[in-house]
C-alpha cells in the first residue's frame, strides 16, 4: 500500500448566487506546497482550478470534475483573513471564532484525531452530524481517503467573483458540493485538516 498525506485548511463557502466554493490551502504535501479550489456552480458544473500540472492530475484522480483548468492560484491568509487569487475566482474571507466543532477537534490529540484509525470510527457521527460530511470513503483508482479534522473556524463574510461574475452575499454550502465522497460543513468555515490517501502499491 502506498500513503500520501496532505496537511492544511480548507475553505468551504456558499454564495447568493449558487456557486459553492472549496479552497485548499497545502502546506505540507508530496507535491509540495500549493493552493487549489474546486467549485461548482448553480447548474452543477464542476470545475478544479488548479496551479500545475501533477496537482490537477493527482485531484483529479481523486474527486469528479467536468472541466479542470490550469492557472496561477494563490491563497493568501493574515490577520484572521484570507485573499484568495486566480484568473478565475477571486475570494475575499474574513474568518470569525472557533466554531463548537472546532472546540470538540480541538480536545482530541492531533496524532490521534489525523489518524486513518480515528476518521473511520468518528465516520459515522459525521454523516448523523453535519451533512454531507464524511470522514472517509472512495477516492478513485481503488484508494481510500481519510479526513481528519483537528480545528475549526467560521467564516463571519465573504465577497468574490467567478468568470467574472459577482457570487453574492456569503450563504451555507447548500446543496453539499459534489466532488467527491464529502462535502464541507454546511456553515462556511475554515477546517485545519490532514488528509491521508491510501492505495494499491505501484509495481
């Protein structure tokens, strides 16, 4: 078996305009540091924005998309705010407090709550909890993927733009996006997260 494990946050928003945002932001990968974003719009259109080839390939071999673009992508985040830049989407996030799930991910020992282990058992409170979450599940190619949350915190307003058009007012991620096995918490939040993707050893 072969592991990768991806260290960051993510960003999950909605919009008045129907358009559910993700946005990762890795500093600590095999691939290196990055950003990346996946959105999907009102009509269901699935698009990864990513900024380099093997970062589209590995996400794409990973989650569902309709169409993936390659271009600039940074994430920029101080004082409690995060500047989200590419040719596509523009984000503007003004982070609040720790929300109670994050407090509860905050009590766990983070060796324990980022383990393969732990994301199968919590599994199931997840689905009953927040929906649309789940914290482990399918991830292409025969793998299986393991979300282990250790922090959380709500995003109290927003502003952006994709292809040129204004998102709207912030709103929940509702529907949950449709990318994968799971989606973000319903209330736009900001999730510390470790992701490990296990699979077949290469031969």
């Amino acid at each position: 078996m072969t592991q990768h494990r991806f260290r960051g946050q993510i960003a999950g928003v909605g919009s008045a305009s129907g358009v559910r945002v993700v946005v990762g932001r890795w500093l600590d990968t095999p691939l290196g540091e990055f950003a990346d974003a996946m959105v999907e719009t009102a009509a269901g259109h699935r698009v990864l924005l990513a900024p380099r080839q093997e970062v589209a390939d590995f996400i794409a071999a990973t989650y569902t998309f309709d169409e993936v673009r390659l271009e600039p992508f940074t994430v920029t985040a101080a004082d409690g705010r995060w500047q989200v830049r590419s040719r596509s989407l523009t984000l503007d996030l003004a982070l609040g407090g720790r929300t109670l799930l994050g407090m509860a991910l905050r009590a766990v020992p983070s060796r324990t709550a980022s383990s393969p282990a732990w994301c199968t058992l919590t599994d199931p409170v997840a689905r009953l909890v927040l929906r649309g979450v789940r914290t482990r599940g399918t991830a292409g190619g025969n793998r299986r993927e393991y979300y282990g949350a250790t922090d959380a915190h709500r995003i109290g307003a927003g502003t952006g733009r994709f292809d040129g058009a204004d998102l709207g007012a912030l709103a929940d991620v509702d529907p949950p996006c449709r990318f994968g096995f799971s989606s973000t918490p319903k209330r736009p939040a900001v999730t510390s997260v470790v992701t490990t993707v296990r699979g077949p050893a290469r031969g």
